[in-house]
C-alpha cells in the first residue's frame, strides 16, 4: 500500500513522531483509524454494506483493511523519525540505574569552567534518591549566593567536581603525601605527611654529621632555641598569643603537668568536673592527682561527670554549666575534652569558661582533637590552661611532641602561685648555662618545660605548621564546615541508610570540627569498616559500633567526600 500514501500522511507522521513519545504513538493511530472508520458510515449509511465491484467484501469491509494498513503504515514510518521525547529519556541521567551499585562515571560540560572531565554518577539506585529540602546551611547558602545555583545542585555528581574547581586551598592536598587509590579520611586518628618534611629532617641530620655539638648555635634551625620557629606558628592555629605556648612533651604529660598547677584541692574545693566517657588517659590522668595528692577522698568522690541526657549522645551546653552552678562551692578544676573523641561534638568553650570563672574555677581543656581542626581562640575566650597533640590534625608524625597553653593572665606567676615541674629547659633562658640550683622560670608556657625537647620532632611539626601559615586556620575552617555539611547532606540523602546508620555529631556546624561520627546501627561494625577498606575507603572505628569519617581540609576533596558516601551506600546495599 506504499504507493497510495499520499504526502499529508508523511508530513502527519512526522508530527505526530515530534510531539508524543513512542510509547503513546500507536494508540494514537489506533484512534485516528477507528474515527475515520466511524465518520464513513454516517456519511455513507447506505452503501456500508454494500460489495465492492466484483469481490464478496462489502464496504466496511474494505475500509477496515485500509485503515488497518494505515496504522501499520504509520508505525513503521515512526522509525523513521526521532521523538524529541525519547531523546530526551536518553540524556544522560544524574541518578542513573545500577543494579550492581558499580560507580560510574560520564563526561559532562559545565558552563562556568568549558572543559570536559570525567565525574562519577550516583551509585545507588535511582529511585532511591532523597534530597533534602532547601535547608539553610552553610553549604546551601554557599551554593545561592556564591555559586548562583539551585540548591538541589548538590545531590548532583558534577557538583563536587565543581565545588574542588572553585576551592582557593586546592594547592594544599599538593604538599602532601597521599596514599595511592585509596580515599583516606583518617586525619583525626593520624594526619598525612607533609611532602617538605623528608628535606627537612634530612638537612638536619647532615646538619648534625658535620659540625656536632655545634648545631645547637649554628644553622637554619640552631637547636638551642628551636621551639621560637614553632610557637608563633602554633599560637596562629589556637588563637593565642606566643608567650602562651608551649612546645614539648607529649598530650597526658602535659595535662599531668597542667593538673600539678592548676588543681589545687582545699577541703571546700576538691572536685573536678569532666565529660561522661572521655577519652580514657584523660580520666587515668584526673585519678591519678586524686590519688597522689593525700586528700583522703577516692575518685568517686571527687570527679564529678556531666552526660548527655537519655536517649542522646550530645551533652548540651546547658547541662555543663547547670552542673558548674550545683557544684560551685565544692568544684577547683573544669577539665573538659574540646571536641569529644567519640561523637566529634565541639563544646562551647567561652561560654563554660566565662560561667565558670564567675566562680573562681579553673578551667581547661584537652584539645587534641581540636587544634588544626577548629579555629580557636584560646586567648579571647580566657581559657586558663590547655594541652594537645600534633599528630592527628597537625600532620607532626605518630607519637609526636605536643603542646600546651597557659593564659596570659598566668604569665608571671610564682612557683607558690602555680606549682610546676621543673626543669633546667625551663629556666630562664639568658642564666639557663649558669648551671644555677636555683629554678628561675621562664615566663609564660615556656616556664613549663622542663627537657629540651627533641629536634626531629620540632622539625617534623614545623613542616606542618608552615602549611597552616600559607593556608590561614580561618580559611580551613570555613573548608571544612563545607566539607563535612556535604558529608552529612549525601549520607542523609541515601535511603539505603535509612535504618542502617545514625549520625552522632550535631546537626549544628558550629558544634562540629572536621569529624562526623556514624553509628552502625545493625551491621557488624568490624565487618563494615572491612568493607570499606577493601574498597579503599580509610576512616577509623570505635567500640562498640562507630565509625568516624573526617574530611579535612588540608588534603581532602569534595569527591573524596562524594566517593565515600558511593562506596558506604555500596557496602549497606549488600
């Protein structure tokens, strides 16, 4: 029938190609042939049935035949031509299907940065995608105002690839030394090396091959005074002020050495108060000054734990101070860990402070998963005394030297006022080669040394301090609450995690560093955490059932983040 078609019925079924979709096409020819079949007989009532020339079909007949040879026509030319809809279900699609959770990846064109690139394509099920709503965060109010993109952007693949493109610290995770094919996000257990440091400890050593005892004066870095190229460095990264620092030992030797000064138990004032579950050496620590300094009262007695309430794992700023209130005639120290170890949750640290100073309590915290992480402001906030390690966010090395904090205020006080260990690197430094019995301290954080401390670990830290330098603890930090805001907006997006995990770390970005901790709320968690190592994925776990994940800012990326949460859906989708 090819040769009775006539051009209307080409040009008819083109347009009807271009307007509906495949699937909707042949029911339209289906109707079209039955209308016509319809409109012949009530225009023909008397011939319908009536035989065609010298055939035994009748009219209607005939005409069914016809029409019917229409609408296989019509189908058959359909192939002829595209639907602009079926084009348009073939676009590339960001939530494409993957039954076998396999990360992809597909080529896209952005039009604020024309270049092509790889990205990799969500990795869960399409229908399983569940962005949020337009929250603020600082992540959304960075995507509308900054960027100038909707925020459902963000559940997209390109997106990270497009927040790493704008990133003004991108130079950083450059001088660092980054594990091949894996995607770590450990820096709050142990911090990456930094690349200039193998230079470094090298001319050290050559340093010391070649002129000795000598080194102590002579050199880029002479070892006599080689804690002055750490302490202006490190008071940037904590907000305080150089005579406030110091640089030795290591974090529990130093908090015993703070407890000496700043625990003075009378027998009205006895009482320390620390967080419920900290990390375990700051409790051996706490115990053991009750225990050595004869107050005649166990540790029960003494320490005094403010928790969480039931049901929550975030100890509010509220209940600290109201515990601070009940216990103000009998507390002598507030002892508090900055950032909680388990949960990532930051505490408030002026405001414990200023409460507790209207009382005449000493105040203090472990800030070991804090400096590097937060930007401090030790001074400002009035924060009596503090101590750290520099191997998880300071990138100083395993095991590494450490620091303390001694306010200002504290700077001249007499061996009476603040009782110390003491020792001859903390004596003052113009008669420390006297060889004087008597102690004349140093004034300030300096006062409290009492070794010279180890030049390979200065050297290890000061490397890592002068990236700090060249990136700003302001800047990082502004980073990092986008990374980790990312971090929390995908995991939360995942149905797959529904019922599988519980964030533990607070909603609130201001009471949150770089970590995010994940409770396993069904699964194994060894097994889980195998998992993700098998599949390059490196963050750490706590007993019983947690797993921390931390981005950090220095070397980390916003598709390390995006990998991560690929490859966590994977593992709960098994």
């Amino acid at each position: 029938m090819f040769h009775t078609l006539h051009p209307v019925l080409l040009i008819s079924t083109f347009v009807v190609n271009k307007i509906l979709p495949r699937t909707a096409q042949s029911s339209f020819y289906i109707v079209v042939a039955t209308a016509m079949e319809l409109a012949t007989e009530q225009l023909f009532p008397n011939s319908i049935n009536k035989q065609v020339g010298g055939s035994n079909r009748t009219l209607q007949e005939v005409l069914q035949i016809v029409l019917l040879g229409f609408s296989i026509t019509c189908l058959i030319l359909s192939g002829l031509f595209k639907s602009e809809s079926d084009t348009d279900n073939k676009k590339p699609n960001n939530q494409i299907k993957n039954k076998n959770l396999i990360l992809k990846y597909e080529t896209r064109e952005y039009k604020n940065n024309v270049k092509q690139y790889q990205i990799p394509v969500y990795c869960g099920k399409a229908d399983q995608v569940a962005p949020l709503s337009n929250a603020t965060s600082p992540l959304h109010l960075h995507v509308e105002q900054t960027l100038k993109l909707p925020t459902q952007d963000i559940y997209k693949p390109h997106f990270a690839k497009l927040m790493d493109d704008a990133d003004k610290l991108s130079f950083t995770k450059n001088l660092f030394h980054v594990p091949e094919n894996i995607t770590y996000m450990c820096g709050n257990s142990l911090g990456l090396q930094p690349k200039s440091l193998q230079a470094m400890l090298q001319n050290h050593l050559d340093k010391w091959a070649h002129v000795g005892v000598k080194g102590h004066f002579t050199g880029d870095y002479p070892w006599f005074e080689i804690e002055d190229f750490l302490v202006d460095k490190m008071a940037r990264v904590v907000g305080a002020k150089p005579i406030e620092i110091g640089i030795m030992n290591t974090l529990t030797s130093n908090l015993h050495s703070l407890l000496t000064a700043f625990y003075n138990p009378t027998d009205t004032r006895y009482k320390i108060l620390i967080e419920e579950s900290p990390f375990p050496s700051d409790m051996h620590a706490i115990t053991s000054h009750v225990l050595s300094r004869r107050i005649n009262k166990s540790p029960e007695q003494v320490v005094i734990q403010v928790g969480a309430k039931p049901g929550s794992d975030i100890i509010t700023t509220q209940d600290i101070l109201d515990t601070i209130t009940q216990f103000k005639d009998e507390l002598s120290v507030v002892m508090l860990g900055a950032v909680h170890f388990m949960t990532g949750q930051f505490l408030d640290l002026e405001a414990i402070t200023k409460h507790a100073h209207q009382y005449d309590i000493m105040v203090g915290f472990d800030c070991a998963h804090a400096a590097g992480n937060i930007n401090l402001k030790l001074h400002d906030w009035n924060v009596d005394f503090a101590c750290w390690c520099t191997y998880k966010y300071l990138n100083s090395g395993p095991g590494n030297i450490a620091g303390l904090f001694v306010h200002e205020r504290h700077a001249d006080a007499s061996m009476k006022e603040l009782p110390r260990h003491g020792g001859w690197w903390g004596h003052a430094r113009k008669t420390r080669f006297t060889l004087t019995n008597k102690f004349i301290p140093q004034r300030g954080a300096a006062g409290f040394q009492c070794s010279n401390p180890s030049v390979t670990d200065c050297l290890s830290l000061l490397s890592s301090l002068e990236i700090f330098d060249r990136a700003g603890i302001d800047a990082l930090r502004e980073k990092s609450v986008l990374l980790t805001d990312y971090l929390v907006l995908l995991l939360k997006a995942q149905k797959e995690l529904v019922g599988e995990i519980e964030i533990l770390t607070p909603s609130d970005v201001q009471r949150r560093g770089c970590q995010v901790s994940v409770r396993v709320l069904k699964r194994d968690m060894d097994q889980v955490n195998k998992d993700l190592d098998s599949r390059g994925v490196v963050c750490d776990e706590r007993e019983p059932d947690v797993i921390r994940i931390a981005p950090t800012p220095l070397y980390n990326t916003f598709q390390d983040v995006y990998r991560v949460v690929c490859e966590i859906t994977k593992v709960f989708s098994k």
